[in-house]
C-alpha cells in the first residue's frame, strides 16, 4: 500500500476536508502504529503536536523510545511534551492492574493537554488488528451488543483514524516512506491477555479460516449499526434519561435491560439495573444505588437518576433556654400543669424532661447515612432509614426532613418519631414541649 493508497484508506473523504488546519493532539508512543498516524495526518495539513508518556516500566527501553520520539518530532517539526509517570504510585493509592494504571493515567493527561494546548481532538493509533482483539476479549468476558461493535472510531474527544487499516498496511506504508519506529519488546511475550490472543490464538485461527479478519470486521460494522438502531429505540421508549415513570418501565418488555442500555453511560450495571426493577414492583420505596457520580433512586412514582453532590453537613444551632429561631417553625414551651402522654403526639409535638437543657450542642439537621434512634416504646435502637421505609418516604421526601439533635443523639425525627432520651414522667411539671406548625 503506497502513501496515497494509505491516506484515503485511513482519512475519509469529510474528514480530510474538515481536519486540514486543525489542531491536533497525537499520541505518540514511537511504535509503528502512532508513527504512521502522526505522518498520514501532517500529510493530510493537520497542525500537530505530540504527546509521549514514558511509564518507566522497561527500564532502558523505556529511554530509548523517549529519545527516538523526540529526534522524529524535532525532525518533523513537531512541537512535543513529554510526561514522566509513576505507575506503582498510582496503583498504590486507587489498585488495580499495570494496564489500568496506564490507560487512566495517559488518558487524563491527554485530555488535559487537549485543553492546554486548544486542540480539537486526541489521535490515537488504534487499528484494524486491535479491533479484532477486542471483539474476543469482549467476548470471552461476556458482553452485549456494544462490546460486539468494539472500539468507536470517534468517541468524545478521542479520534481513532487507522481503524480501517491493518497492521500489515500500516508497515508497508512506513517502509513505503523509509520511516524507522522503535517495538516494544513486551509485545513478544505473553503475560498479557491481548498479547497471547495476538501472538498464539489469532494466527492459528487466520490459518484455519482465510479472510477470517475482514469478516469478522464487517461483523462488527453491522453489530455497530444494530447498536445505534438499538440506542434510538430505547430512547424513544425511555425520552427522559434521568426521570423513568415506573408504571411505564415495568410495563415494557426487558424493562431491567431496556434500563440498563439507558443509563449503563452513566456507570450502572445489569445487576443494579435489575435490582431497582424489582424494588419498583414491589413497592420499596427509598432505595438508592450508586454508580459512580451518580445514583439510581427508587421514589414512589419514579426510579429517577441523580448527580451525586458533596453532602452538606448544615448543622443550625438551636437555643431552648431563649427561645428558637430555625428554617422551620417550632414552638417551645414549659410545663405549667401536670403532664400527661395525651398532650403530645410523638410526631409533630414531643415532650422532653428538663435535663435537656444541660446539653451543650444541640443541633438541627438533615439525615446521614447510618442515623440511629432509640424511638419511645421501644427496646434499642432503629436506623431513621428503616424509619423513613415505615412511612413509604421517597429519596426527595427523606432528605428534606430536619433531625434535632442533642449532643450526639437523635432526639427527634420532626413530624415522624421522638426518641425515649429525655422521658418526662406522668404527672410531673418539669418538661418542655416542642411543636411544629
């Protein structure tokens, strides 16, 4: 494949048109693939710079590509930044394997760069060959229709342009333009998963069924078309993705997986998906499940998508010794007949012994994950959660509602339940009343 043969294979028509002048940002590792793609776009008049991250994790390998790296862009007039990452720091502070490290800490970087450096985009050197790699390690995890379509050709910021070309065609266009590229000698071995399907499982398939690639290829541009075709149909049967009415959900065929395609973007899975379906049905009002930025909460009419915010800890001191001033209205008073249960209702009227007003800090403020009352006339402890489950209160409703509290205790859930902290005893004159209207 010659240079211009290679070109119009890998830039289509519009983007030829509309990249020439742009500023792009091209990852560029010094391996065949990313050189190949930052020459076909200074061929195509993109303005680009280079981004080259060095891991440090083959030692002097590791040098040696920095260096070839920037002898190419000092060649090719490329202006380059390079950055120095600490892979076992990052792992250190958030786990996960050395391929994850690297792919959350180049692409952050890259995207930062973007911005930095007004790119419109962020080239990276994925091909026909990586495509087909992830088609089978989707796969063999076990994936739906998106995970078939494999890796978009554009997807936000990031723009694969050589994901028409093979491996193959991407050396014979360097050796086309006597072009040298540095290998990862890692690439020979087989610890990693894609390097044992690229080494070992993917040639022996080629040899037993010729044109196996560009079939396998055509197989994952129609299941890309069913996807798209699929993702219209589901927001036309679900038009709001963060407000669901629930009677319209269950009643739909699949209604746990037509909600998962919904909102997986957002970072939910089947399993939850499934689970807030059910919690709808059977009525379980409150339930919360957290994805990552956001919750999926099961109210009473709807199973509604919230942003995950930085929890306000207002906390509005309450003086019962010189009367009350709070965001709500509550009334204080002192006792000056003899008490009986029948001038309280343990919801919006409560009574408390005087002690009370020994304590130093008491509090009004909204509810927290793990709150506990000791609710009058019963033995130990209840979580407000279990409280609000009682009283069929929906997400919204739960966090709207005040907690006075005294001291570290619960003492009132206002306008649902009083604890048994402070009883004031029949008959006795020395207690204080509060009361919302």
């Amino acid at each position: 494949m010659n240079q211009e043969e290679f070109a119009n294979s890998v830039l289509t028509a519009e983007e030829a048109l509309t990249i020439k002048g742009q500023r792009v940002l091209v990852a560029l590792s010094g391996g065949a693939d990313s050189v190949a793609l930052l020459h076909v776009l200074l061929q195509a008049g993109c303005d680009c710079r280079a981004a080259h991250c060095n891991f440090h994790l083959r030692g002097e390998e590791s040098m040696r590509d920095e260096r070839f790296v920037r002898n190419l862009c000092q060649r090719l007039n490329v202006p380059l930044t390079v950055k120095d990452f600490d892979v076992a720091a990052w792992q250190h502070a958030h786990g996960g394997s050395v391929e994850m490290a690297c792919r959350e800490l180049r692409y952050d970087w890259f995207e930062q760069e973007r911005q930095q450096q007004d790119c419109i985009l962020i080239a990276v050197a994925h091909h026909a060959d990586d495509q087909i790699e992830t088609f089978f390690l989707n796969l063999m995890r076990g994936t739906g229709v998106k995970g078939l379509a494999g890796m978009q050709r554009k997807n936000g910021n990031i723009w694969r342009p050589l994901l028409n070309v093979t491996r193959s065609d991407i050396l014979d266009f360097l050796n086309s333009i006597g072009q040298n590229y540095v290998t990862d000698s890692t690439n020979a071995q087989n610890d990693y998963r894609r390097n044992r399907l690229r080494n070992i499982v993917l040639p022996v398939f080629e040899q037993q069924f010729p044109q196996a690639k560009e079939r396998i290829l055509d197989t994952m541009s129609n299941v890309a078309d069913d996807h798209v075709l699929l993702m219209e149909l589901i927001e036309k049967a679900l038009p709001d993705e963060h407000h669901f009415n629930i009677n319209t959900l269950i009643n739909q065929p699949l209604a746990s997986t037509l909600l998962y395609h919904r909102i997986r973007h957002l970072g939910f899975n089947t399993e939850q998906c499934a689970q807030a379906v059910n919690s709808a049905r059977q009525g379980n009002i409150g339930r919360v499940f957290p994805a990552k930025g956001h919750l999926l909460v099961v109210n009473r009419h709807s199973l509604d998508i919230e942003a995950i915010s930085q929890p306000q800890e207002v906390e509005i001191p309450v003086d019962l010794k010189n009367g009350l001033a709070t965001p709500i209205n509550l009334n204080i008073s002192y006792g000056n007949m003899p008490f009986t249960p029948l001038m309280c209702d343990g919801k919006r009227k409560v009574a408390f012994n005087t002690q009370l007003l020994d304590c130093q800090h008491v509090v009004l403020r909204h509810w927290r994950r793990g709150d506990r009352i000791k609710p009058f006339g019963m033995k130990g402890s209840k979580l407000v959660s279990d409280l609000f489950n009682d009283h069929r209160l929906d997400h919204a409703e739960r966090h709207a509602v005040w907690l006075l509290e005294a001291d570290g205790e619960i003492l009132w859930v206002i306008g649902h339940r009083s604890s048994a902290l402070y009883p004031v005893k029949i008959e006795s004159q020395d207690y204080l009343i509060l009361s919302l209207f």
